[in-house]
C-alpha cells in the first residue's frame, strides 16, 4: 500500500502498538448497553515516546467520548515500518477496523469495502477539505480518501551566507540562482545550492524542478510524459549548474537528509524543503530563526505558482454499518484546533482550508501554506510506486550523463507497466 508522508518527518526505530485508556477491541460492534465501539489504524508521526501520536489521539479520543457518550473509541498505533503489513493481517483475517489513516484509500475503494467519504463528512466538513488531495483518493469519480495531514516544499536559504556573498534578496528564476550559487561559492567557500538526487527522495526534488520548467511526470491527460522536452531540458539546466560548482559535489548520489543537515550547519546557501527541515534546523543549534528564511521556489522565468504536495488520508470502511458514528467521529476530529494541534506537533500542514485560513499568520508556517490548495500531487496511477522505485534508482544518473536516455528508459518502463 502507499504511503506519501512517510521519510518527511522521523519516525521510532520499533514497532509500537498502543490502546486508549478506553481498552482495547478486537473489532468494532454496538453492544446491547446501545453503545458502539469504533476502531481505528494510525500510524506513529513521533520520534519517540515522548511526542507519540498515541498521547495525540488520546486527547482527542478522551474529548469526544465526554460529548458523545455512547460512542467508544480505540486505536492501534504502529509505527510506520510495519503498519502495511499489520492492516494486510487485519483484512486476511477479516477484522476490518472501522478507520485506517496513512494507507492508500483507492485500493479500499476498488475492494468495494470503503465508504464515500460524502458519506462519512458532514457537508461542511467535506467541503472543507483541500481538493488536489481529495481528488486523488478519488475512485471512477468518487471520493473515498479524506485527507488529514499535508506537507509541502518551499525554498530555504541562508541569510546570512547571503549578507556575506553581497546577495539582497532570495532568487525567483533559475538565472539568479545560479548566479547567487556562484556567488556563494565564491565569497564563503559554502556550497551555493543543495540538490539532492540521490535514492533517498529523488523523485521529489526532480519533480520540482520540472515544475519550474512547465513539466511534471503526466501529461494534461494524465498520461506518463516522463521524457517531455520540458523535462529534458531542466536536466540539462541541471548539468550546467552542477558543472559550474554551483553545487554539492556529485548530487545524483547524495541523499536529502545529509543535505538538510549540512544546511541546518550553515554549509550549504540554499535548498528545497519542507516543514520538517525547520526541527532540523533548530536541533542543529547552528542558525537562528534570523539566519534563514523560506519563500516560493525559484522557476525557469518566475516563482513556482503550485509547489509540490504530499499527504496522508484517513478512509473509513463499509464493513460494520457504523457510517454516522464514523461520521460524528471525524467531523470532532477535523476542527481546526485539533489540526493545529498535530501540525504544529509534527511540522506538518493541515488538510482542511479553514484550518490553513487559521494558520495563514503564522510566519514558519506560511511559505508552505501559500501554493498548498494549488499542489501538485504525485501521479494517482496504479504503478505510481514501480515508477517512483525506478526515478529514486535512476534519475540522478541524468547528472553528467545523457539527460534524454534516462529519462526516456524511465518512460518507457513507466508506459509499458501501467
């Protein structure tokens, strides 16, 4: 099953499964007492015991139990390395929970066994909802997939690197960032601009630079269009900035997390990140929140107009007949303060527009806030993740090879497994 915000925030080392004070239940059921007992599959945002999602959903779980008495709630935690399999055990043993949050609706959806999510939202709350991600959790033109938690990228830089190069202001075109690299490079001996192409999450940050350059992996049909001249040619813009120095050495091997790091250091000028870069950054005890800033992402001629977007959705199951306790249950869950709560949390971003409209003044945040109800998603196809093993492996031999080869065997291998 896929995942899409998994690797953008840590996650603990084992795996966790955890229960509400409330106790816990083999499967949901309304007991003769007229009370229904809901059960939910979540995964661990946290690094530890100490910011545990589980004291999350407990708060939460308490909260709503007080208002609505003859509902009870329990919850699984897992960690994010086991959850796939954990929820693949439940379903063979046909112990459905009622909600699962983190895993791919549209497989739910094409197993004929998950609700509308119209069915399960008030109007109101369905609404509210970002509609890039609603739309991808869609199946033959319905919604199944209910967004919870978003991230999106924008572009970091060092501001004091900058005051040392004799740089004004944050580049908005390709041109000026590589004229601000050099610049860099050259009066502090840091690396001007981070761009990591390695495995790690390769096919992120190529997909933002493509975006730059009126490309993406899919067409306007939707179609795999990998190898666009749009595509082509960002890569070859690529290879004439990492051939200059403008860049870390050898970036289609380097990986994203290090790069954080060296820029969470001060080594490095600029980069592409999310929210999650910003507890990297203060863990590192390098830069204060005065030495750097976020903004839109610099395009080919102009600022990025949709930024890359990622998330994770709840989907409720049609196994129990318990659509309007589902239904109470989450419209508790998506008022804005409890969105709030988690995002400010995990360094994540919300998934409703009210909850972004109530974060909107908030200064980290809303670099990231501004392109999000405009992002784009990563394809909705079948094969998305064959594609995606395939771009993290190989795109980054497009850096001082034949940018037109790579990117068309990676084509051809997306069209002919699709």
């Amino acid at each position: 099953m896929k995942r899409r915000l998994v690797g953008s925030v840590a996650v603990g080392a084992s795996a966790l499964l955890a229960l509400t004070a409330c106790g816990s239940s083999s499967g949901s059921g309304s007991g003769s007492n007229g009370q229904t007992t809901l059960t939910m599959v979540v995964p661990d945002y946290g690094t530890g015991a100490a910011n545990t999602t589980g004291k999350y959903w407990t708060a939460i779980i308490s909260a709503f139990e007080k208002k609505y008495p003859t509902i009870k709630v329990t919850f699984q935690l897992y960690n994010w390395n086991v959850i796939d399999s954990k929820v693949q055990t439940m379903l063979q043993n046909k112990q459905y929970p009622d909600l699962i949050e983190g895993e791919s609706p549209l497989e739910f959806a094409q197993d004929k066994i998950a609700y509308p999510a119209s069915k399960v939202l008030s109007p109101s709350t369905y609404s509210d909802m970002l509609k890039p991600f609603m739309t991808a959790d869609s199946y033959q033109g319905t919604a199944y997939g209910m967004p919870f938690t978003t991230s999106s990228r924008a572009f970091f830089y060092n501001k004091k690197l900058f005051a040392q190069a004799g740089i004004a202001a944050p580049p908005t075109t390709w041109a000026q960032l590589q004229t601000d690299a050099a610049k860099i490079k050259q009066k502090t001996g840091k690396v001007g601009f981070g761009l990591p192409l390695g495995s790690e999450e390769a096919e992120a940050e190529s997909l933002l630079w493509f975006l730059g350059n009126g490309g993406g992996y899919q067409n306007s049909s939707g179609q795999y269009d990998i190898n666009s001249p749009q595509n082509i040619q960002t890569f070859q813009f690529l290879n004439t900035l990492v051939k200059a120095g403008d860049t870390e050495p050898g970036p289609g091997s380097q990986d994203r997390t290090p790069l954080w790091e060296q820029f969470a250091q001060g080594q490095i000028g600029m980069i592409n990140g999310s929210p999650a870069l910003i507890p990297i950054i203060q863990q590192g005890g390098k830069l204060t929140a005065a030495d750097y800033a976020a903004t839109a992402i610099p395009g080919k001629n102009g600022p990025l107009t949709s930024t890359l977007a990622v998330g994770d959705s709840f989907v409720a199951l049609d196994t129990q007949g318990h659509a309007s306790q589902i239904k109470q249950f989450l419209d508790f869950v998506y008022q804005d303060k409890y969105q709030l709560q988690f995002d400010k949390e995990y360094d994540l971003l919300p998934a409703t527009t009210s909850a972004i409209n109530s974060l909107s003044s908030d200064t980290t945040f809303a670099p990231f806030l501004q392109r999000l109800p405009s992002g784009t998603l990563y394809p909705a196809t079948g094969n998305w993740q064959q594609v995606d093993d395939d771009i993290k492996t190989t795109i980054g031999t497009a850096i001082g090879g034949n940018p037109s080869a790579v990117l068309g065997a990676i084509q051809q291998k997306a069209t002919s497994t699709s």
